[in-house]
C-alpha cells in the first residue's frame, strides 16, 4: 500500500478550480459612479516534480524494505504458531498416556484399600497402616484429577492454537 503511494508520487498532478465573484461599489463623486462585477473564473493545471533530491528512490527502497519485513514477520509468526501446536500437542498425548497409568494407579489403590479394611477388620493391620493406605488411595485420586484438568487446559489450548476457540 505504502509503496503503491510513493508510486504515485511521480505521476502528474491535475489542478482545477471554478469560482463565481460578484462586487459592487459606489461613489458620490468621481469618474465611475458605480461599478458591478459578476462572473465565473475557472482554471487548471498540471504539475510534476522534476527532482526531488532522490527522496523518491530512497523512500520506495524503504518501503520495499518494509514490505519484506511485514512477510518475515508473518512467517516468523506462523513457525512460531506451528511449534506451538506441536508442543501443546504432545503435551497433550503425554498428560493422555499419563492418565492411563494414574487410572490403573487408582484402581489398585483401591484394591489395596479393600484388601487393607478387610484385613483392619481383622486386626491384622494397625489404624495408622490403614489410614496409609487410605492415603494412598487419595493420592492416586488427586494425581487422576490433576491429570484431567491438565489434559482439559491442553485440549483447550490445542482448540485455541488452531483457531477452533476465540478467546477475548
């Protein structure tokens, strides 16, 4: 766009004008008692700039420059897009596989935990390794829920980064 306007820079300028005018004046004395005009004046040009110290050459080459560094820019963008994309989604397929393995964590935990009460009911643990293993059991839960709510910011942002998800 810049360079579009430093191009037309060189081209001819066309000037046009149209006025209409109407005086009156009137003396008591003198050769001319009164005097009235009225009427239309119109008029154009044409006018170019012959030299202009190279301001010309060196402001298309600015422009140029400009215009080169507006596509890197853009193309820098897009890589940077790109990687981003790619990191969040492996981010996201390794919180997936982890997940996985948290899940079957949590299921024997919670065998554990059935084994542990049957055998506390028993006598055959004390109170503080059956609250252990009760603790144990939680853990793997929170680590599952902190697994799900990773994976959801990763989802989220896989949405975002690929234009799938506005975000004001």
């Amino acid at each position: 766009m810049q360079l579009e306007f430093i191009k037309r820079q060189r081209w001819p300028v066309i000037d046009a004008n149209v006025s209409y005018g109407y005086s009156r004046s009137t003396s008591e004395a003198g050769f001319l008692q009164s005097n009235q005009n009225y009427g239309l004046t119109y008029g154009a040009g044409l006018r170019f700039n012959l030299f202009n110290g190279f301001n010309y050459r060196r402001q298309k080459q600015n422009a140029q420059i400009q215009l080169e560094n507006s596509e890197l820019m853009n193309e820098q963008l897009t890589q940077e897009l790109n990687a981003s994309l790619v990191s969040t989604y492996n981010d996201y397929e390794s919180v997936l596989e982890l997940l996985e393995l948290e899940q079957e964590n949590v299921k024997a935990a919670a065998e554990n935990l059935e084994l542990g009460l049957a055998r506390y009911k028993q006598g055959m643990i004390s109170g503080i390794e059956f609250r252990e293993i009760q603790l144990n059991h939680i853990i793997a839960r929170n680590k599952v829920n902190n697994l799900l709510y990773q994976a959801k910011v990763a989802e989220t942002m896989l949405l975002r980064l690929s234009g799938g998800l506005w975000v004001e």
